[in-house]
C-alpha cells in the first residue's frame, strides 16, 4: 500500500515547542527521524534574536538530540543532550548544558537522575536556576548510587505509597517530586515544600520566590492541587495563595514582571452535578485576593502570558478554531484574533506575542501577532521557519447542523482534492472528551484518508470546546446521549449530500472518540459498514478503577440511581453488527489496555462471524508515537476502511506478516 502523502506526514520535520524571553529571543525545537527512520530525534532553532533582524539557524547538531530545559533572559539557553556526562563514571547522572548567544555549549552541572522542569532568573554570575527533579535519597550522592546499582543488578521494582502509580504512557518511578534551587558555581540546595506531592512551580522574576503546585488526594485518590508561596532562601515563612476543595483545584501560572500579581487556572471538577469549568484568576499579593478574569468571554483560557504588570494574553478554543486575547486585569478583554488558524505554545518578547500558527490543512510554523493598539486587533505575520511547510492535499468546508433543540453544530468536512463523488464517508469522533476538531494533527490526520479518496467528516459535537459553557454542559453529564444525537444528526444532514455516498459510509475515534465509536456501533446496528475503535472505553464500571485519572472515577462511581453507568458501550456488544477494528497500546494508562481486551474478548463472543481485527502496540501508549508504527497505525486503518467500505481486497500491511 502506497501513499505519497502518508510518507510526507510521517517523514516531514514538525516543530513541536516554540519558547522566548521578553528581551527578544525565541526559539523552537524540530523533530525530524533519525538515520535509521525509526525514531524522532530533536534540534533546536533561533527564531529570534533580541536586537537583530535575521533569519533562522540552528543553535544545535541534529544528532544531539538536544531537548530544551529553559531560555535565560540574557539568552543563554540550558538544554540535555543524548551523551554521557564527560569525565562521570556513572551512565545515571544528567547533564545540564548552557548554550549562550555565542559559542559551543558548556556543562552546567550534573544530577542523578530526569530532571522534570528548570527556570532560569537573572544574569550572569547572579543567575540562578530553579528546578524539579525525583529525590530518591538524603544526599546526591547516594541516589546516584542506588540508580546505578539498581541499573547493575537489574532491579526495576518501584515501591508506591500515593495514588496514581503512573501517569499517561509512563510509570511513575521511584523517589519523590523535590524543589531545587541552584546559585551559579554552587551545588543545587533543595527547597523545603508544603506536605503533598509537587505537581510544577513557577518563579518570580527575582528568583527569590516561587510559587508551586502541592497535590492532595481526596479519599486517596481524587485529585485537588492547591498553590503556596514560598521564599527559595527561608527568609519568609511559606503561605497558601489557592487552596483546592471538593469542587475546585488550582493551579500557578507565572508571576508579572513586579511579581505584584501572579496568574492562576482555577478547574472546576468534573462531579456528578458539575461540569468541567476552566478559569484563569489573577492573585494580588498585597490585598491577598483572588480575582476571576474575563469573566464575560464564556471560552476557557489558556497558555496565559503578562505583557505588562496590568495586562495579559492568552488562546481560547473559538468556534472551531482558536483565537488570541488580551485582557486587561479586571477590565477589558479584546480577541486579536479571528480566523480559521489554531494558536498555540503563545509567548512575549520584545514588544509582540510570538505563537505557533496551525489549522486543519497546515502542520504548525512561527508566527508573530503585532496590535494595533487603536483599532485593537492584531495582524498576524508569518516569521522565518527552519523547516519547508508541510500542507495536506484536499478540500475543507465548515458546516452547520441543527440539532432538535435548536443547537448549532459546527463540523469540518474534508474532501478529496479533485472529483465531484459521491464520495464515500468516514466519520470522525473527536478525543477528550473537551475537545475540538480546530487544528492540525499529526495523529489523527484526516487527509490521509481523502487521498485515499473518502470525505471524512469531523464534527463538534455536546461537550467540544470553543462553544460557551452551556454547549461542555451539552453532555456533560450524558456522554452517550446529546453527543451521540449531535453526531448522527450532522451525519444525516451531509450523508443526503449530492457528492457524499451516505450508503458507504465508517465510524472512528480515539479516546473518547474511540468511546463513541464504541457506543455508535451498538446503537446503530448496520447504518455504518465498518467501525475503528483507538484507546476506547468499553466498560466504564472497569474503566473507573484502573485509569490513572482519579477524576474519572469520580465522575463515574455510580451513587444508588446508576445513571451514568447507563452510557457504558459493553452494556450493547450483542447489538453490533459491523465489523470494528481495535486499536490499543499496552502502555496506555489513561485508557487501560483492560479496556481493549474486554471489547476484543465480548466482539469475539457475541459476532465471531463479524471480521473484527485487533491491532496491538506493545510499546506504545494512548498515543502511537513511533514513526514506523505510526505509519503502520494508518496502513492498517485504510486497508480496514477500504475492505469494508469499499469492497476492495487490500489485504494486511506487509510489515505485519
């Protein structure tokens, strides 16, 4: 099976982090494969330098692999690089290296073991590091010791005492989260922090003070995370700023270049009588108050940035793209931006916002925003990008569906890039379930499928983002319900179109588009030809016990009326009449791999005559991330959708025997 497009989407650089300083230097990382192809190795790229005009070049080698760690205010950048510590016995210590504006990077120093997160503040010999990292004993040392003795003798044991034990795609391993503070020329001290488990922190401009993260569980494992100040140098006791509740978790941001103020995300908990809420709050450190901002805008804030002590921007998902805002503190809140684009990794730097640019026909690249500050808007630029624009073959419309009640549904219909059809139909659930079908993605790529010649359909359904709370509140409680009558009421609509043939027409999704597909399949009987099922939930009674995410099983734990276990798909496996293929990795801890075995084990049971398939990926987890199985994961979906769909013997990737 060939696929010119497929091997571009696979093959092709992608930037994947944008970060800048305010003084005007930005930069990005760009993963491109490796020699071999069968991994993606990073490379860093200025973009910016603060008083130059100039174009991009690379600050790293490509077979470093150099990730980036932070970028100083003086432009130095500390990153890790795939080599062994020069001089250092021991393969178990990571090095820290500081790149400046100008010359060959340098060890900045050396610590046993990953290091989650640092910050840099200041300049020059007063420049202080600030960073996170897993604290396996009392001194340095002896957690190097016990990390290379347990690498001698092959021990990979890890001993919990918290909930959860892993996270996404990776187990949590031994030792405990522990705040670093690092002087230039000295050891790294370690920062005593409030009982609970640091989740992330942040510093103000000084250095002198940080704000951090401390989870706590709930009845053991409902998690709520609260936020403390705390003085990095002891001179000041530690203080609570934000602290969580049954029904609210906090979380930091940053502080404002006075460090007067500091930014705040308050979460309202998914609860059996409250829907996810996400909000951004302003914290004064004089009154000790806690503001809620843009509090009119009815969208979700996101990746906040200060301009200035009074002001600040960030994205919202918008009407099924996304938009930039700036607000002022407690005050007016203006959208720079509105287009059919996706903004994301948004930053400030010498006087503009800097983003990475997307939409639904274009992988990411760098972007500039400038304000007219009198007719407040802002006009988006293009800045010079270290990699070739990598663009999908086909069409897009934008629909609007009327549900019964009225509500309007957005979709997004991809068409191949010549022919008037019809054109057979795929329809594509979105993941989240707060999610949107409003940028690029490399996962879940569409235009693999329309070069194949399918208009695939990808609908906003109950519950997506950039719509207003009311619409998250559309299916917040009844996730099998309005979502689902959303769906196939915009399936209907386009399927009675002159160049779509509804007769020939596939489910999928992944995640709880893989959950939706799930319960389509056992609501619809023979209306659909084939379904494709990635990191589903099968069961939700099983599902809410073996997730990492404690606020899933919060939401799910069934009181006496058992109304949301009414949504579990397993409840209908003998009414599926269509062939599905499984998609699961073993390393998915978000979606358990028990969820995969269980619809497997009950699609063998009750049809055996149905030619169901189950893809496996041992290594991976929710996400199919290496190259050579990613492109596997869409050779095997379009030889799936085009034996069913279409009737044409395809057969099985030759790579799967």
């Amino acid at each position: 099976m060939s696929s010119t497009y497929l091997e571009s989407l696979i093959s092709s650089p992608r930037i994947t982090q944008l970060t800048a300083n305010r003084a005007g230097d930005a930069l990005v990382s760009v993963n491109s494969l490796n020699r071999k192809g069968s991994a993606y190795r990073s490379q860093l790229h200025a973009v910016g330098e603060a008083g130059h005009d100039f174009s991009t070049f690379p600050l790293t080698a490509p077979d470093s692999n150099a990730k980036l760690l932070a970028l100083g205010e003086d432009g130095s950048v500390f990153i890790t690089l795939d080599q062994k510590v020069d001089g250092a016995e021991s393969d178990s210590l990571t090095g820290v290296y500081r790149l400046p504006r100008r010359g060959e990077a340098q060890l900045e120093f050396s610590f046993p073991g990953t290091i989650s997160k640092l910050e840099v503040r200041g300049v020059g010999e007063g420049q202080t590091l600030i960073f996170s990292a897993a604290a396996l004993a009392s001194t340095e040392a002896e957690a190097q010791e016990i990390l290379d003795e347990r690498e001698k003798t092959g021990v990979s044991a890890v001993l919990y005492e918290d909930f959860p034990t892993r996270y996404w795609d990776r187990d949590l391993g031994i030792g405990q989260e522990t705040l670093y503070l690092k002087e230039r020329g000295k050891d790294p001290v370690r920062i005593e922090t409030p009982e609970g488990i640091l989740t992330g922190f942040t510093a103000d401009p000084t250095g002198r003070r940080a704000l951090v993260n401390i989870r706590k569980n709930l009845r053991g494992v409902h998690e709520r995370t609260s936020v403390y100040l705390l003085d990095l140098f002891g001179k000041e006791e530690t203080r609570p700023v934000a602290t969580a509740d049954e029904r609210v978790s906090w979380t930091a941001s940053s502080f404002n270049p006075s460090a007067t103020l500091a930014m705040l995300e308050k979460v309202h908990t998914w609860l059996p009588d409250q829907a996810l809420k996400v909000e951004a709050a302003v914290y004064n450190f004089e009154t000790g108050e806690i503001t809620v901002q843009c509090r009119d805008l009815d969208r979700w804030p996101a990746q906040t940035v200060w301009i200035d002590d009074a002001n600040f921007a960030f994205v919202a998902d918008n009407l099924g793209a996304s938009a930039i805002f700036r607000a002022e503190v407690d005050g007016e809140v203006i959208q720079l931006t509105d287009d059919a684009n996706h903004y994301s990794q948004l930053a400030y730097t010498s006087g503009t916002l800097l983003a990475l640019c997307d939409n639904h026909r274009q992988a990411p690249y760098p972007v500039r925003i400038y304000e007219d500050v009198t007719a407040g808007v802002g006009t988006v630029k293009k800045i010079d990008s270290p990699i070739e624009e990598l663009q999908a073959p086909g069409r897009l419309e934008k629909l609007t569906t009327t549900a019964e009640d009225g509500t309007e549904i957005t979709s997004w219909l991809a068409l191949p890039e010549s022919g008037e059809g019809p054109f057979p139909l795929v329809v594509f659930a979105h993941g989240g379930p707060w999610g949107s079908w409003n940028s690029w993605t490399f996962r879940w790529n569409p235009w693999v499928l329309t070069e194949a010649g399918y208009a695939v359909l990808m609908p906003d359904p109950g519950i997506s983002t950039g719509y207003g709370q009311a619409m998250i509140e559309r299916g917040g409680q009844s996730v099998g319900k309005e979502p689902y009558e959303d769906i196939m009421a915009v399936v209907e609509d386009v399927a009675a179109r002159a160049d779509i043939d509804g007769e020939r027409a596939a489910f999928m999704g992944g995640s709880y588009g893989g959950y939706m597909t799930n319960w389509v399949a056992g609501k619809t009987g023979d209306r659909f030809r084939c379904f494709v099922s990635h990191a589903s939930i099968w069961n939700q009674e099983h599902m809410y016990f073996t997730t990492d995410n404690g606020m899933w099983h919060e939401w799910m734990w069934e009181g006496e009326d058992n109304v949301r276990n009414t949504y579990s798909p397993h409840q209908f496996a003998s009414q599926i009449k269509a062939p599905m293929l499984v998609i699961h990795g073993d390393k998915d801890y978000r979606v358990p791999i028990s969820q995969a075995h269980m619809l497997w084990f009950d699609l063998k049971r009750n049809s055996p005559e149905l030619d169901h398939r189950y893809l496996y990926f041992p290594d991976e987890g929710h996400w199919i991330l290496k190259p050579g199985n990613s492109k596997i994961w869409y050779e095997t979906v379009l030889a799936f959708l085009n034996e069913h769909v279409l009737g044409e013997e395809s057969g099985r990737p030759r790579l799967l025997g």
